[in-house]
C-alpha cells in the first residue's frame, strides 16, 4: 500500500534525516512496534525528507502548506487516497513525537487530510442472474426451507428491503408490531408496510412472484409449533414472525446472510450473494426500466436523494455497455 508509482517520490535514495531516524529508534525500541510497521514508518519518513530536500525546508521548519503541497503531488502523481492516508498517519505520528520532545511548537499534518477515494459501486446482479437466484429450486432441500428462502428472496429483491426490515416482518398488523417498530405483510393489499432507519415506515407493493411465494410459503409455515398467522392476547412476537426458524424463533440477519449464499452457490451463480446485493440489484433494475429516480427513492425509503443517485451511475454503465456493444462506431478494429 505504501509503494509508489514510478512517477512518484521514490524514498530510499539517500540517508535519513536523524530526526527521523531518532523517531524510528523511539518506535522500535521503546514502543515495540512490529519490524513490518517500522519500515513503512520509514518509507514514509524517507518520502517526507526527500520532499522537505526538495522544496528548501527543514523537518522542523515544515508548515501545513507545505504537507497540503506534497499531498496535492502525490495524488496527482496517481497514488490513491487511502495510500496518501496511510503516509499522512506517518507522519503526523512523526511530528506528535517532535511536540513531545519540545522540538516543534504544532503539528503541521495535524488538520490535513488525504483526498477522499470515490466510493465503490454498489454490487448488483444483472437481470439474468437475479431471475436464475429467485426461481432455483432445490430437490434435495427440505421444502419447508426452500420455500421460505425463495419468499425471502422475492422480498429482498422484488421490493428492496433491508435485512433488518426483512427480519422484522410480522404475517400481519398488530398493536404490538406498531409499539415495537417491526412491519408486515397485507396480502390482500397487496403490499409490505415496512418499518425502516429512523422508525421511519414507508409500504411497498408486492408484486405479483412475490405473493406467489408467500401464499406458497405461509401455507408451509405453520408446520412449525406455535407459529401464528393471526394475533391473540398475549401473543408473542416470536409467534408473528413472517420468517421463522425450525424452532420457532424469529430468523436473524446472520441467518438471511448465510441462506442466502448457500443459496446462490447452489443456482450456479459465480458471486456469493448477499441480502444487500439484492436491495441494490432491485433498485437499479427499476431504474434501468423507468428512468424514474424519484420513485426508487420512494420505494428504497431513501431519506435524501443523493443516496439514491449512486444507481444513476450503475444505470449508465448498463447503458454503456449496450452502447459498446451494438453501435457501430464503438467497435474497435483489431
């Protein structure tokens, strides 16, 4: 993480500065660091000298424009955020030490930050792979279980539920469901009212593979004992839960995620799936076919649009892709 690129400040081209070396005896010794995190402190300590040499000033004599400076070079030299982040921390352990020893009056990184890296594209299924996950059926499964890890992923995927709001689902509306925050399923309304960040509750509409798998699937559930598909007094919440587990208890987050990848290693799929892949395949499906962000927010219970605007950038890489592909003049000659 810490080697540069050819154009950068190459460190290890002359000797180190012996405050810098002072600092390296301190962390080796004293602090017992690990011989690992002493050479990247001294790769760091090497860069920060050679770029001290190179603009005229002394260690001690370094200001935050300078430390801004370099960091500017660096990044444009092609060294990411997080490696720049990485040196910074050097060096401001380096010039904390400097405060201690009454050898410098402020910490000239203190205050600096690394530019910030792009956040990564959420991980989404094509379409394809999505049906593949959603309609595979297990012979060899118990189908109790397959029918209810086939309702759970029409959920996920044909409404964009979070896991958490997955788990809380209760089979239908109770005064205890509305004071503890969980959601449910209204299947003549077609429609899951679901309880998301913030208690902030929203409804989705079911489509229609989604009730076909939940009518499949609550007419399985009550094999299990105490499993209720209406409220009584007194009636618990373990009882309500639209998602058991064989006994009886309401499934988990950790649950969903390992039925899950179990199940789409079994449909053939080449990534482990997980239940957030789910949420972010629905939404950029969605937005694929309607072209309208504001409703995926909606749907997606997004407090800011902002949030959803990251599906606008999976959308265009749809649209890229189609584009090389089938216009003429996006195909290179060989």
């Amino acid at each position: 993480m810490h080697s540069a690129p050819a154009s950068d400040t190459a460190p290890g081209a002359g000797p180190l500065d012996p405050l810098a070396q002072r600092y390296l005896d301190h962390v080796r010794f004293e602090k017992r660091l690990a011989d690992r995190t002493c050479t990247l402190y001294r790769l760091d300590l090497e860069r920060l000298s050679q770029m001290a040499q190179a603009s005229g000033v002394a260690l001690m004599q370094v200001q935050p424009a300078h430390i801004r400076r370099w960091v500017a070079q660096m990044h444009s030299a092609g060294r990411s955020g997080r490696g720049i982040a990485l040196i910074l921390s050097g060096w401001r352990g380096f010039y904390a030490w400097l405060g201690r020893e009454g050898l410098i009056a402020s910490n000239p990184v203190q205050g600096v930050r690394a530019p910030k890296a792009p956040k990564p594209l959420p991980k989404a299924l094509g379409v394809d792979e999505a049906v593949q996950l959603a309609e595979h059926e297990n012979p060899d499964d118990d189908p109790w279980l397959d029918a209810r890890d086939a309702a759970m992923v029409e959920l996920l995927y044909g409404c964009g539920l979070r896991v958490a709001e997955l788990t809380g689902l209760d089979v239908c509306a109770s005064d205890d469901a509305l004071r503890q925050g969980r959601g449910w399923i209204d299947l003549q309304a077609a429609e899951v009212q679901v309880q998301g960040k913030g208690s902030k509750r929203r409804t989705v509409p079911l489509g229609r593979a989604a009730m076909q798998a939940l009518e499949h699937w609550l007419a399985l559930r009550s094999q299990v004992a105490g499993m209720l598909n209406a409220p009584t007094p007194g009636t618990s919440s373990q009882s309500l839960a639209l998602f058991p587990g064989r006994h009886g208890t309401r499934l988990t987050s950790q649950s969903v995620w390992q039925r899950l990848k179990r199940r789409s290693l079994q449909a053939g799929l080449a990534t482990p799936v997980h239940p957030h892949m789910l949420r972010h395949s629905f939404a950029s499906h969605v937005l694929q076919s309607s072209g309208d962000l504001r409703a995926v927010q909606e749907l997606l219970g997004h407090a800011n649009i902002t949030t959803t605007q990251v599906y606008t950038r999976l959308d265009f890489q749809h649209l890229a892709k189609a584009y090389d592909a089938a216009h003429p003049r996006a195909k290179r000659k060989n």
